[in-house]
C-alpha cells in the first residue's frame, strides 16, 4: 500500500471494475453513485442502457475472470447462456448468414442487471471497499494541479470527500470535461462520429414451441443498404432479449406495431416470429444519440494529479459492435498492471496513454462502419478501410475461414492484421461485392 484512499464515481460496470483493482493498492476504496441502489435485482435510473443486451464477448470474459476468479460460472449459475460465435449463433449478414461450424469463440449472454448484481456484490464483499450512493458529483477539489477529492449534492444536501486518488468511471454522460474546464485545464474537442444509431429492446419469455437451431442472432446494420439490423440474445435462463437497430435515422420503434413492423423488415424471419408469439416480459425501451465519442485525454499537458479516467467517460463507442464492457474490462487490466509499478496519482498520463492505446482499434472498428453512413467525402485512409470491411462483409457467407478471422477480429480476440492473412486475404478480393451505393456521398 503506498496510499491511503481512492474515489471513484459512479458505480457501474467501469467504476466496480476500477474499486475491485484499486483495493490491491490502496487502504480503503470509496464508490460514489448517483442513483440510490436499495436491491439486489432490478434496473435502476443510473443505467438506461441496462435495459439492452450486453453480451460479454470472450477477450472481456477472460479480463473479467482474472478480476474475479470463477465469475464466468457465476454468471452461468445466474442464467447467463454461453454461446458458440459459430454453431450457436446465427450471424447475418447483407450477403446471408455466415457458416455455422463450431469456432470456439463463444460470448456470454445475460441482462446488465444480472452482470451488474453479480459484480457489485463480489465488490462489495471486499474488506476495504464501501459504496455511498445517491449521491451526484458535480465537481472537483483540488489544490494547486493536484485533484483532492469531489463535491457534489446526496438529497438536498451539499456532500465533499477527500482522496488521494480520484477515479471518474460516470460513463457516456460524464461531466468530467466541464470540470476540469472549472479548474482551468482544457480537453481538446472529442472526437465523434455519428452513425445516427437508435435502439430498442424488449424481453420476451422463451415459447418453446419454436425451435430456432440457434441460441443467440445477430442482424448487422451496413451502410449503405442495410440500415435496419436486430439481435436476440438467450439472457437470465428462460428469456430472449429482442434488440431492433436503426441507423442513419432510421429510428427503432418504441411502440408495439413499429416494433412488430420493423421485426418482419428483418431478413432473418425468427425475429419477427418471437415478437409475434412469445410474450412480453418487459416494456420496449428505446435508445438514442449512439454516437462514438472519445475524449482524448491522454493528450491533456496539464491533466492534474490524482485523477484518472477510464471506461465510457473516455470513450463511448456505437453498440452495435459490443465493445464497451470488452474496452472496460481491458482498462482495468491495465490498470492492474501499470499499478505494480507506477504511482498514478502522480503520473496520471500513463494511465491515459494506455487507455488510449486500448480504444485504437475498437475505435477504429466502429467508426468505420459508422463513417459509411457520412455525407461528406471521407479522407483515403476511412475509404480504404471501408472498402476492404465491405469487401470482408462481402466474403463472410460463402467463407469460414474469413468469418474466423472476422469473427476474432470483432470479438478483440484477434489482431485485425489476422484479416490480411494471405489465405483471408485471397477469398476476400475474390469474394463478392455487396449491393447498394453509397447515397448521398458529395465533395466537401
Ligand atoms: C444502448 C447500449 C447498448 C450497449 N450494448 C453493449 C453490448 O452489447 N456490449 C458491450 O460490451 N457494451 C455495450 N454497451 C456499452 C456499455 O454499456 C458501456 O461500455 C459500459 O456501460 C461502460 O461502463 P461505465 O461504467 O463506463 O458506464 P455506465 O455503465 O454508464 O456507469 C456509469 C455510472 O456512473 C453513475 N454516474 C453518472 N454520473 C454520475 C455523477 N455525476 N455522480 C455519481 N455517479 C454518476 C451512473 O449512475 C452509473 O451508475 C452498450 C451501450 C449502450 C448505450
């Protein structure tokens, strides 16, 4: 221990991971949580999104083990649902589904509300880790460059804490920016690309008078043509999670026949037959401003000391992709990691610096496919890597091997250069194209 206390703000799936790591190195760990977290079960206002899937793909399941010993089995014993990218999955694509062989790869299916409960309570079994919450931090202490703790409001009262390290884990609507603008250290403009991505989700309980041959499907959205996608994902034992995707605008439908509409546009059929047989379990919810945004603040000279940042406060990506808890996860281990050796209270930036390092790709990933959906012309480098993703998209039904490397490629198990292997590489530039033009595509 070379310190005493660590804050963290907010208490969902970043800020539990970064208590749980923090409690190796520091005396005692404070979380502070906006929402009031009064049961075990249950959504709660702090996460809306916890209303769709989250499937935990293989590289964050491994992360999350090496936090948490045996949580895997765990979730399992809660009614998470395990399945093969291959054989149980129903993958489809704007050519047609991709080949169902066993891969190997498999995701972690569950409500968030079920990940959430089972990680908070390993977390708060921890001697030295407590959580205070409805609590809503609206600012930084601090003293000359170095942050000392938060103040912020529990009710209607004024609540302040002290630390010696602060953590911001308070996701895609962290206030962090504005302040440490209030301190007088500025954050260069986020970057963000918009696909214009909405989403809406709704439980069903399983009609076992369909047999669908799969536990989990996935409809892609692809710019141009296929603005419309959707996923079902076998969650918590006995329920199917339906999840309907708009792009470019073309928004999921929050209603009951919008939702049944949009259902029966799908290609894949079996979607449209469980929102018209199976039962609701759950009101539909709907999401919305999807966009990727990533503050860069490993590029922030004046950061303070004694403060990180991590998880979607830094980098919220577009969900289609699945990335976000993955992207966390990693943050954490690194967190671990640089721990052993470093005082990040003092040097900061290094923290920021591999969390940046750690967004590259998925960033990448989900921009690219977002970026199709752009009306202005995109500079050489987004239209190379658009045209190759497309022409991998392309070759996906006919080729196992290409699903492969695409399937660990998109997972973040794989490294993308696995997608230019010469055998990939081949079928790929042999495939087929897809259909559709780009719409509306214009000079700058
Ligand atoms: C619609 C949607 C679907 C998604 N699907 C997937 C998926 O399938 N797979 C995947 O890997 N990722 C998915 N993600 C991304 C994933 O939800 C995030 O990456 C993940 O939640 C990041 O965790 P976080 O702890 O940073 O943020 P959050 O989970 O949002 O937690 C932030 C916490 O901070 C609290 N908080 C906020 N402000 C304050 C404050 N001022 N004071 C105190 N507390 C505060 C909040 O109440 C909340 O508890 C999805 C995201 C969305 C929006």
């Amino acid at each position: 221990m070379y310190s005493d206390r660590a804050l963290v703000i907010g208490a969902g799936f970043a800020g539990l991971l970064a208590a749980r790591v923090l409690s190796e190195s520091y005396g005692d760990v404070v979380l502070v949580e906006r929402s009031v977290i009064t049961t075990d079960a249950g959504h709660r206002a702090g996460i809306p999104r916890a209303h769709h899937p989250h499937p935990l793909p293989a590289r964050g399941a491994q992360a999350l083990e090496a936090l948490f010993p045996r949580i895997g089995r765990e979730l399992e014993n809660a009614g998470a649902v395990r399945a093969d990218l291959g054989s149980d999955f129903l993958h489809r694509f704007p050519n047609g589904p991709a080949p169902r062989d066993h891969l190997g790869l498999s995701v972690l299916s569950m409500t968030r509300v079920t990940l959430d409960r089972i990680i908070r309570r390993r977390v708060l079994r921890l001697a030295n880790v407590s959580l205070v919450d409805g609590v809503t931090v609206e600012g930084l202490l601090h003293d000359r460059g170095t942050v000392t703790g938060v103040h912020g409001r529990r009710g209607d009262r004024p609540f302040t804490d002290y630390a010696d390290l602060v953590v911001d884990a308070s996701g895609r609507d962290s206030r962090l920016v504005s302040w440490l603008a209030e301190l007088g250290v500025h954050c260069p403009a986020p970057r963000i690309v918009n696909g214009h991505v909405t989403c809406a989700s709704r439980l069903y309980e399983v009609n076992r008078d369909l047999e669908l041959g799969w536990k989990n499907a996935c409809e892609i959205t692809h710019a141009p043509g296929t603005r419309r996608g959707g996923a079902v994902s076998s969650v918590d034992g006995s329920r199917w999670l339906v999840t309907l995707f708009g792009a470019d605008g073309d928004t999921a439908p929050a209603d009951d026949d919008g939702f049944l509409d949009h259902a029966t546009s799908l290609r894949c059929p079996d979607v449209a037959e469980i929102v018209k047989t199976a039962t609701p379990a759950s009101a539909v919810h709907r999401s919305g401003n999807l966009r990727n945004r990533w503050n860069r603040f490993h590029q922030v000279p004046d950061w303070p000391r004694g403060l990180l940042a991590l998880g979607d406060s830094v980098v919220s990506l577009d969900p289609v992709h699945g990335h976000g808890l993955t992207v966390t996860a990693l943050n954490c281990a690194e967190l671990r990691a640089l721990l052993q050796d470093h005082d990040l209270a003092a040097e900061p930036l290094t923290f920021q610096r591999a969390v940046a390092k750690a967004a590259r790709f998925p960033w990448t990933f989900a921009t690219t496919a977002d970026l199709g959906w752009a009306t202005r012309r995109l500079p050489v480098r987004a239209r190379l890597l658009r045209w190759y993703s497309g022409r991998v998209i392309a070759a996906i039904p006919g080729h196992r091997r290409v699903y492969r490397a695409y399937a660990r490629v998109s997972q973040l198990a794989g490294h993308p250069v696995t997608l230019l292997r010469p055998a990939v590489l081949f079928r790929v530039l042999l495939g087929g194209k897809l259909s559709g033009r780009r719409p509306r595509a214009t000079a700058p």
